[in-house]
C-alpha cells in the first residue's frame, strides 16, 4: 500500500487545489484539464475497488488484529464508506457537458442541482488522513513547526475551497438577479474581459472576499445581492468563524509548547532565586547554586529524554538505550570483553540476541548524574562514564569518554580505589551501581550464563592484579621486597597503580600471601 499511497498523494492534492477551481469557476469542456481529471477519477475508482480486499482492524479486542476474511471486508466497506465514495467517482462533468448551455433544459433548478453535485468530489479528502497516518510511521516528522505549517496550509485551503463555492453563487443564481461580482465589474469597468470571464480575476476577488471574512476585517466592499448568495454567505462565516477560532486557538498552544523547555527553565530558576531569598542563603553559596543549574541545563533535557524512555515497552527500552550509550559501554574493560565474544559467535553462525539482551539491560539500568564545580565525591562500588566535563582523581585529570571505578564489582573496600574525585569544572557521567549489575547477571542465568563467566573472569583478573600489588607494597613497607624473585615486576606494576593503601606499620603485614575474597557474590 505504500506504493499506492505515492501515486494517491498527486491524486489528492490535484482534488484539493485544482477541482475546486475546476467546479466553481471554469466551464466544463474536454481539454488538458479535463483529461487530467479523467486519470484522477481513474485513480479513486481503482482505489474503490481495492478497498474490497483491503484488511480492516477490529475493535474492542483490547490488540490490533486485522479482519482477512474476504466476505467480511466486502461487508464493513459496503456499509461503511462505499456509497459516499461511489458518489465521488460519478462523472457528473459528463453529466453536465452533455447537456446544452443555450438548451432551456439548462437552466432548470435540477439541472443546477447536478451542478452543485459535483462539489462531493472533494469529499475524496478524507483520505488523506490515511495517508497522513502512514507517512508518520514512516518519516521523522517536527509536529510543533509541522503544525504551524498545517494550520496556515488549512487557513489557505479553507479560503481557496470557500472562493471556489462563492465564485459558484454566480451560476446558481437567476440571470436577472442582482450578483456580488456587479461591484467588482463597476470598479473594474476599464478592464475587458470583464471579471466574471476571466477565471483568475474572478478568483482573486472571491479569494479576496474569503480571506477577510475568515480573518474578520470585513472591509464591505463585496457583499451578497440576492437570496442564494445570502445562504451561501451564511455557510461561509460560521465556517470561517469557527475555522478561525480553532486555528488561533491551537497556533497559540503550538507556540507555548514550542517553548516549554525555556519557561519550565525560567520557572525552576525563579524558584531558585525565590528559595534562597526567604531562606536567608549567603552570596557565595548563591552564585555556586545559580551557575549549576545554569550548566545543568542541557541535564535537563536528558532527564526528560529518560522519562520519555520510561514510557517504552522493555524491549524497546533495552534496545534504545543500547544505542545511546554503546560508544560509552564500549570503554568499560568486561563489556567490551562480553560483546567481542558475541560477535565472534555471530562470525561463527550462532546466535547472540542473549548477549545483546544482556548489555542492552545493563544500558537501560545506567543513569545520570551532575557534579557542580569544586564538588568532591568518592567512587566506591560505582562504576562512573564521563561524558561532559573535567574530573580530578589521584593526579589525572579525566575527561569526556574517561572510564573510572572500573572495580566498583570488588568486594573486599581493602583493594578498591578509594580516592576522592573533585570536579574542576560543571561535569555530568552515566552511572550504575555495583548491586545494580549484579541483579542484571543473575537475572541472565538462565538466558546467558556466558554473562556470568566474562564478569566473574574479570573480576578475578583485577582482584588477582590488585592482591599481588597490595600484597607487594605491604612486603616492601615491612622491608621484605629485596627477598622478592620478580622486583622488576612489582615495581612496575606499582608504578602503574598507585592509588593502592600501603600500611605504615610493618606488623599489619602478613607474610603468606592470600587472595581476598573478593568475588563471592559472583
């Protein structure tokens, strides 16, 4: 159907800007237009018919399931939207080209009748809403400037159809009766042809007229002469009227909503501001808490971003949080060594959805967290991604993409990295807590229990790296280290990581040396 919907579009547009025009302003005779409009009657009635085999959803069954069974489309469609669409196919140009314009039958009321008939052409619009719906499934759309545009397109389409039913009045009315296009022609009597047989003259002026009736000037120059221009008149302003009250009244929610996120700012620094006020809070402290919700601004965004992913189902949680944060899950030493698993099992034809379903829970379950400048923390048992900002930590400075608490999945606190980080400037991280991770592998037990084995092995390898360089600074404390057969080693290692706590006192060393436990959770 998308491809049916391509070729409906045209069709569309040509029964919303051209038949109009076609109906209220030009004579019917066989020419370009009048083929082209042959080909978009073509279209409708091929339209017509695949709408008898076309599956429809059925409703109240709480799921979308669609009706298949033949007899019961053809059925829902014939007492639904067949006759009103088959009046819309009825060549009622033909009808009227066939019969004489000089010939008295013209000019009887019924004749005008089928005249007015052909207007039900533009009942065909409400198709579009099909085709709307499915081109928001398939295109990235911004509904607030989107809508905007809708509205004023709207506003246009209303006076363009309303010109073409008012420029109609002129062959519904009696010859001998007074017409609104009398005052035009009096104030255009130096121009030929004369307004009523020149179609975009005639146009103008009943676009003209429409488009302050819409907006409500009113000028008073074009007004109704008979009877059937006075009906028509009516019509048109309690159309125009609510139209205009309905498009004002939603441009100026559009506009609002358009700038939600700068009032909703204004609002919590207003609060602020008001907050430290009555509350007495020195100038210094002031100044640090207004430059931090000034930085943490664009943090703000992403916490709505995050509640916009609460309202996913948790598949689709899982899957776009992998997509937002696998560059920055990339860095972290286990994952990293998870994924590379999985794709050399899907270069060896298996199946690794387990292992994705894994990192993308692991993704869902990271959440954010700002530092103001100057705020000093400890990252124990957390596993923290920098992704805006500069952090000090035991004479480095991280930055952006910066990995640190990497042995947040230790237990024993002796070999964890316990220095404190201080931000030096506004910093905001991705974060996920050592209990958090380790609900994510039990709950993949049974799904992937590789899972299990890469952070087990991990962790092994970092307690192991840790213990022997704990175990090395405490021989070396207590003057034991030249007794050592792998010094070099040592050394080096030590160099590498100094954030290690080496005891004073040469009698909190034991000499054999122990593996802490510090893996038994997993």
């Amino acid at each position: 159907m998308q491809v049916w919907d391509i070729i409906t579009i045209p069709a569309l547009c040509w029964i919303m800007v051209v038949t109009p025009v076609q109906l209220g302003m030009l004579k019917p005779k066989v020419g370009f237009l009048f083929a082209l409009s042959l080909v978009v009657d073509t279209v409708f009635v091929i339209d017509l018919i695949l709408q008898f085999f076309l599956a429809y959803p059925l409703t109240g069954r709480g799921t979308r399931i669609l009706e298949r069974r033949h007899t019961r489309i053809v059925m829902h469609y014939l007492k639904g939207m067949f006759v009103i669409e088959l009046l819309t196919v009825i060549p009622f140009d033909l009808v009227h080209m066939m019969i004489p314009s000089e010939s008295p039958v013209a000019q009887l009321k019924a004749v005008k009748f089928i005249r007015t008939l052909r207007l039900l052409k533009l009942i065909r619009i409400m198709k579009a809403s099909r085709v709307w719906n499915r081109l928001e499934v398939d295109f990235a759309m911004p509904y607030q400037q989107l809508a905007l545009v809708r509205f004023f397109a709207i506003l246009l389409l209303i006076c363009h159809w309303q010109s073409a039913i008012w420029a109609m009045t002129l062959e519904l009315s009696e010859e001998t009766d007074k017409k609104w296009i009398d005052s035009v022609e009096l104030a255009e009597a130096h121009i030929q042809p004369r307004t009523r047989d020149a179609p975009d003259r005639l146009y103008v002026a009943s676009f003209y007229f429409c488009i302050y009736t819409m907006t409500s000037v009113g000028y008073g120059d074009i007004g109704s002469q008979n009877a059937v221009e006075r009906v028509v008149n009516i019509f048109i302003i309690l159309v125009s009227g609510l139209c205009w009250a309905y498009i004002l009244g939603e441009v100026c929610g559009i506009v609002a909503d358009m700038n939600a996120e700068a009032q909703s700012f204004r609002r919590r620094m207003d609060n602020l501001n008001f907050m430290m006020r009555e509350r007495g809070v020195p100038n210094r402290m002031r100044k640090r808490l207004r430059s931090f919700f000034l930085q943490s601004r664009k943090h703000s965004r992403l916490m709505t971003q995050r509640e916009l992913l609460q309202n996913m189902s948790p598949t689709l949680q899982g899957e776009i949080s992998l997509v937002l944060s696998s560059e920055w899950l990339s860095k972290v030493s286990f994952i990293r060594s998870f994924v590379s698993e999985a794709e050399s099992l899907v270069r060896r034809g298996g199946n690794a959805e387990a292992y994705k379903t894994c990192v993308a829970d692991i993704a869902r379950c990271m959440d954010t967290i700002a530092f103001a400048q100057g705020e000093v923390f400890v990252s124990a048992q957390t596993l923290y991604i920098l992704y805006r900002g500069l952090i000090g930590k035991h004479r480095r400075i991280l930055q952006s993409g910066d990995v640190f608490g990497e042995d947040f999945l230790l237990t024993d606190v002796t070999l964890i990295d316990a220095d404190r980080c201080c931000a030096l400037t506004y910093a905001e991280a991705m974060y996920i807590e050592r209990k958090t991770v380790c609900d994510v592998v039990e709950e993949s037990v049974i799904a992937c229990p590789r899972l299990k084995a890469v952070v087990r092995e991990s962790v092994v390898k970092l307690a192991v790296r840790r213990g022997i360089l704990a175990e090395a600074k405490r021989r070396k404390a207590a003057g034991n280290l030249e007794a050592l057969p792998f010094k070099a080693d040592i050394l080096e290692a030590e160099r590498r990581s100094p954030a290690i706590h080496v005891p004073t006192d040469a009698r909190d060393v034991q000499p054999p040396f122990v593996l802490p436990n510090c893996i038994e959770p997993l």
